[in-house]
C-alpha cells in the first residue's frame, strides 16, 4: 500500500517568497504600493524610471519627509511601519498603507535600494536590503529632501512569476496607467514617468487641476465634454467628487477612474451601473469617460483587504450605488436638455 508522504512545515525563506508573490504581482502592482508611500510622506513630487517595463528597473524619487536614519534597519521589516500603532487605527486609517507589508513583500523578490534623507539630517543615507533584512552598512550620500526607492531584476528569484507576466510594453502600459489616474487624482502633486534614458511619457507640474490633469492625460477631446459631479449624502456617510462625461462624448471602452477613500480600487458593481445609466443616452456599444473619488466612513469600507485585491466592497453598497446612479442620470438629463437647446439654437 502506498503510504502519504510525510508533511513538513516549508522553510520560512520559501514561505516569504510566496506570500510576497501574492502580495506585488507584477511591476505596477509593486509602483501602486510606491506611490501611495510617497504620497503618504506628503511629496509634492514624484518621478518615477522604469526599464524593461518595471522588470529590470522601478524607480521612484520623492520629495516627502523621508526616512529617519534610525529607522533604516526595520524599514524592511514585516509589519513595521510608521501609520498603524493599535488594532483600532484600522477604522480611522486615512493613510495608504497600513499594514507594512509593501517594502518588506519588495525586498524578498527583488534587489531594493533605498536612498532618503530628512529635513534633520545633512546627507542622505542609502542601505540595500534582502528577504526584508538590511544588508551591509548604511552609506552616507549626496541627496535632497525625500526617498528615492529602486527596485532591481524584480522576480529574479521567481522564475514562474516572471514568465506568467505580459510583454514588457504591456507591463509598462499598466504602470503608465497607474501613474496616470494617480496623478489626475493628486492634481497638487508633480508626476513624472519615464523609460530610462527616454523623455517623459507622463508629465505633469505640480498644483495643477484635476480638470487639467485629465485635459493633459486624456486629451481635450474628452476634457471639453465634462460634467462636474459631486454628491453628498448624510444617512449613508459618503461624499462622491468627480467627473463624468456629457451625452456628447463617447468611445468604444468605458475609462473609469475609481478612488474610494484615495486608494485606487476596482468596484465592478459601481461600473456596470454606471454604465448602465449611460446606455439610454449613448449609441450602442459606447461608453463614457468617468472619474470617481468616494470617500466613505472608513468604518464602512473594508479598508483590511489584501493588496491584490483591487476589488472593493463597502457597507450599504447597495443603496450608496443607487443614489450615485440616480445623480448622474440627473446630471446627464440636465446635460441633455442643454445639448438640445444648443443645437437648435
Ligand atoms: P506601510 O506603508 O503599510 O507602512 P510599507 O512597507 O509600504 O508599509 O512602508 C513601511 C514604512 O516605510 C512606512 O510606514 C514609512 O514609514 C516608510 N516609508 C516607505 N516609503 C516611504 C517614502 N517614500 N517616504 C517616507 N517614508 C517611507
Ligand atoms: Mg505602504
């Protein structure tokens, strides 16, 4: 008779190295975590290099408050981090990240260096780290205010992953699109993307406009047929900003830019709806351009959701869509009168 084979518990580097793989999928899963780093340390500039579609290079430079000398050797670490003291702050987190898992998730799949310097000190420091460790000495360096975080041969160690990824250029593609609606979304903040050695494919200045930002991205095209959207409902604790785009206006993919709470999220049930209440007053088969902040009760949204998964669900989901669907269909009526009016005048 055949017999089972015996069970062992899996060497803990083997164990780290597959939970980091579920954590940073691919190269703009890993830029996402980035960004909204730099964006909790309050950059007002942010640029990011890229080679080989994130996979031999991501790197991204801030201008935030830094990192503390002392703080270098934890950085890394799992659960370390400086936004989540007490089980509670759960509810109230208003910052990005909470769970210190990016960095740490980073350094076991990649070759991570980090450049940072303070308002306090006089240099910059810059250490390496691996499987979350730091990894020689720190080494005092030239450098301006804020982090500068590289991110080498990303799943070298990882043979399956890297070869389940798309081609560079789609890679890039995804990353060009993450950079893109964060930079719409935090129009006071500079964002820059480039190839290394190449001019910027995302460029824009700091203290823009949303407006502008998505007239610069997105092209005046759709920018000149936008609706100004906003909501704001009491019963449910929610308040929507944003804009969507007239009757005038339609394309063959439906761009929807979805922030709930200021992180970049997937809600598939929000999507349809919306572009639902759009079929009545587009041709067939075309869709609007719509660009959703939401900010709800962090209470009410399941902020504790893994990093992969971009799909959000919230308290009353329901009933806080609904009111969203009938607010833009009285955007869009408004619009449509407008537009009648315009063309027989
Ligand atoms: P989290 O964001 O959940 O705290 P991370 O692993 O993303 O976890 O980051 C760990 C810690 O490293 C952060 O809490 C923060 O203190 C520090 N850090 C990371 N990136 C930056 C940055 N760009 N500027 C300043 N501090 C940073
Ligand atoms: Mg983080």
């Amino acid at each position: 008779m055949e017999q089972p084979l015996k069970i062992k518990k899996l060497d803990e580097a083997v164990v780290n190295k597959i939970a980091a793989g579920e954590v940073i999928q691919r190269p703009a899963n890993a830029l996402k975590e980035l960004i909204e780093n730099s964006l909790d340390a309050k950059s007002t500039n942010i640029q990011i290099v890229v080679k080989n579609g994130g996979l031999k290079l991501l790197q991204i430079t801030d201008n935030g408050t830094g990192i503390r000398k002392e703080d270098f050797s934890i950085v890394c670490e799992r659960f370390t981090t400086s936004k989540l003291r007490e089980f509670e702050d759960l509810n109230t987190i208003s910052t990005y990240g909470f769970r210190g898992e990016a960095l740490a998730s980073i350094s076991h799949v990649a070759h991570l260096t980090i450049v940072s310097k303070t308002a306090d000190e006089k240099c910059a420091f810059r250490a390496k780290y691996e499987d979350s460790k730091l990894i020689d000495t720190l080494k005092p360096t030239a450098g301006t205010q804020g982090t500068q975080i590289t991110i080498e041969d990303l799943f070298y160690n990882m043979n399956i992953r890297k070869r389940a990824l798309r081609s560079p250029a789609e890679e890039y593609q995804k990353i060009t699109e993450v950079v893109e609606k964060y930079a719409i979304h935090n129009a006071n903040v500079g964002f820059g993307l480039r190839k290394q050695g190449e001019n910027n494919d995302v460029k824009t200045p700091c203290n823009s406009t949303k407006l502008d930002n998505i007239r610069l991205i997105y092209g005046h095209i759709i920018a000149r047929e936008l609706i100004e959207f906003s909501l704001e409902n009491d019963p449910y604790k929610f308040k929507v900003q944003g804009y969507i785009t007239n009757p005038n206006y339609s394309t063959k993919k439906f761009i929807f830019l979805l922030f709930i709470n200021h992180r970049l999220v997937e809600c598939q049930a929000l999507k349809k709806c919306i572009d639902q209440v759009y079929t009545t007053y587009l041709p067939k088969n075309s869709h609007p351009f719509v660009y959703l902040s939401l900010e709800l009760d962090p209470k009410n949204v399941d902020v504790n959701v893994h990093p992969t998964k971009h799909e959000v669900h919230f308290f009353n989901e329901e009933q806080i869509i609904e009111l969203i669907m009938a607010a833009v269909e009285t955007k869009l009526l408004g619009s449509n009168n407008s537009r009648v009016f315009y063309t027989q005048a």
